[in-house]
C-alpha cells in the first residue's frame, strides 16, 4: 500500500473530489426516486401515511 505522507497530488485530489460529487448526486437522485415511488404507492390516498414515509425516506430509515 502506497505510504501517504504528503496528501492527494493534483490528480488524485480532482478523482476523488468527482467521486465524491458523485457519490452525493446518486444519493440525491435515490432519494427523490424514493419519495416519488411514495407518492404513487396505494396507500398514499390513506391521510398521513405518505407524508409518514416521506419523512422515513428522509431520515434515511
């Protein structure tokens, strides 16, 4: 394994910052899917019961 002692060169700094960009679109767009998916759902004509997973998907639960 590649000793560290000095940080990210240039490079590597831009990849893992893309990544990381990355990584948090994916989650954004999982996310919105997510609630989307809710909305559509039956159940969500019952009162409540959307916005209640609504703010599960939210939380991450």
């Amino acid at each position: 394994m590649k000793e560290n002692r000095d940080g990210l060169d240039r490079q590597e700094a831009h990849i893992y910052r893309n990544m990381v960009k990355e990584l948090h679109q994916n989650e954004q767009e999982l996310h919105v899917a997510r609630v989307e998916e809710l909305d559509k759902s039956p159940d969500s004509d019952i009162e409540g019961a959307a916005s209640a997973k609504r703010e599960l998907v939210s939380q991450g639960v």
